[in-house]
C-alpha cells in the first residue's frame, strides 16, 4: 500500500513539471535588459553618375569598365549603367572612384624592306654509277641484232619541189546493187622521197601520189631484187582538172549547136553547118580533156638492182 501512494506521486509531480512549468515561464516576463535589440539594416549600394544624380540599391552585377547592374531601394527591376557614365560607387560601405583609361594606340612596325631576288640554284644532276662489264662465260662476246631482212627503195623524182609518197595498197572491197557498184581500198605511206628504206613487206601493190599531184596507176615490185629504184614523173592535178573541164565544156556546147537549128527553125542548109561544126567541137574537146587526163597521171619506172 506504501508503495502504490510512492508511485502515484511520483506521476503527479512529472505531470505537473511537464504542463505547468512551461506555462509558467512563458507567463512570466524577462527581466529588463534581457530583450534582443533588433538586427540592423543592410548597408545599401550607390553608384553616382556624372550628371550628379545617383542611384541606391543593391548591386547584383558588377563588371569594371564595361557596366553596373543595380537594383533600386524599393523597386522590383534592376538598372543598367554603362561604366562610362558613371564618376563613383559605393559598395559595401567603400568608395570607389571610376578612372577611364583610353588604350593608347600602339605604333605600327615598319613594313619589311623588300629583298632582292635570289638567284635559282639549278640542281645539279646527280651522276649515275655505271654498270660493270661482265665477263661473257668462256669469253664469248655478246651476239649482234640481227639485221632486217628486205629489200631497199630509193624513189627518184624527177620534178617537182613537192614530196611524193609511197602507198602499200593493204585491201579492197568491192559492193555491188543491182546496177550499181561500189569500191573501198585500204591503203598505209610507206616513205616520202627520196625514201631510201627497207621494205619490210615488199609484197602486194603500190601507188605513188602527192599533196599537189595525181596519183599513179598501181604497179608491183618485180623479182626478188635487193633493192628497187623508182624513177617518178609526178603529174599535175591542175591538168587533170583542167581535162575534166574540157570534156565536159566540148559536150555541153556540141549539144546546144546541135540543138540550136531545131529550135530556131535553121534552113537545112545552114544547119547542116552547124552540125558538122558541133562534130568538131566534141571530137576536138573531148579527145582533148581525155589526152589531158592521160598525160596527168603520175608515171612510174621500177628497176631492180
């Protein structure tokens, strides 16, 4: 019984430490001089322009020789101030007074003298070891290149100031169609005159023609000669031409006198005239243009040595 009344106390005195004391303490005053002085207020920034205004606030940005950027007591968007405008700040309860410093102009280093041009050093070629002799097995010497085997040409032209050249006639095709037909031949230059070269096919046929001369009926090298001499006597392209033209003038100018008299209604007399005059003219110029043609062509003379 003793120890329950111990314990029921016990209960009562910590209920009473836990609730009622604090209510106590609160309810009782501190005593005088025991109050916390309030916390004093932050120190604000300025930043004074040239035209004497000024601006107090808090500085958030601060970059030496370019800007300031300071928010204004009481207001809620900063200011920019460029650094140029402005003569002094105070930042942090500290005067700093603004200097601008224009950079000086560095002098420019004089421009290189030109120099003279130096002579190309041409490189030297380098010499080249040259191979020894070997000695050929049992002394031997080394065989020669056989020589080509074939007959030589010489061509002889006897005028002209102009080349002619040798032609190797190397194929033909002939196409016929119904009444007509037609001719192709390949042909290859063998040497310009004077020549004087082997022929490494002497076989088949040639022909010999020029820039300015007719070319020359074909012909083959005789034998198996060791060499061939070819006397030329080139011919003229401008008689050939000039043959075509007399041929072909005889038979248009027979023609219209041989015409002529039926369309003028000539007496028969006199047409008989003319007629005989138009067989004259076709016999005389186209017998002329054909000799002219002949003696045009290029002669050739083969002789074997």
């Amino acid at each position: 019984m003793k120890i329950r009344i111990i314990t029921t106390l016990l209960t009562v005195a910590a209920l009473v430490t836990t609730t009622i004391a604090p209510a106590v303490a609160v309810a009782i005053p501190p005593p005088p001089g025991t109050v916390p002085e309030p916390a004093p207020a932050p120190k604000l920034d300025e930043v004074r322009l040239h035209s004497g205004g000024f601006i107090k606030g808090q500085i958030v940005e601060y970059m030496p020789g370019g800007y300031v950027v300071i928010l204004p007591a009481g207001a809620t968007e900063a200011k920019r101030v460029l650094w140029v405008d402005i003569s002094e700040i105070i930042r942090d309860g500290t005067l700093e007074r603004v200097s601008i410093t224009q950079p000086q102009p560095q002098p420019q280093p004089p421009p290189p003298q030109p120099q003279p041009p130096q002579p190309e050093v041409q490189p030297q070629p380098e010499a080249q070891p040259q191979p020894e002799a070997q000695p050929q097995p049992g002394g031997t010497p080394s065989p020669s290149p056989a020589p080509v085997e074939g007959p030589t040409i010489h061509i002889d032209q006897t005028r002209g100031s102009e080349p002619v050249v040798l032609y190797h006639i190397d194929g033909e095709a002939v196409a016929y169609s119904g009444n007509y037909s037609a001719r192709a031949i390949g042909f290859s230059e063998i040497c310009m005159s004077p020549c004087d070269m082997v022929l490494k096919n002497p076989g088949g046929e040639f022909f010999v023609a020029g820039d300015k001369y007719r070319g020359s009926n074909r012909f083959r090298l005789p034998g198996n000669a060791s060499g061939y001499d070819l006397s030329v006597k080139p011919g003229s392209k401008g008689m050939a031409i000039g043959g075509y033209v007399l041929a072909i003038s005889a038979v248009v100018a027979s023609s219209f006198m041989v015409a002529g008299p039926f369309l003028v209604d000539m007496p028969r007399s006199n047409a008989n005239g003319v007629w005989a005059g138009a067989g004259l003219v076709g016999v005389f110029g186209i017998g002329g243009g054909i000799t002219m043609m002949v003696l045009s062509r290029t002669k050739v003379r083969v002789t074997a040595r």
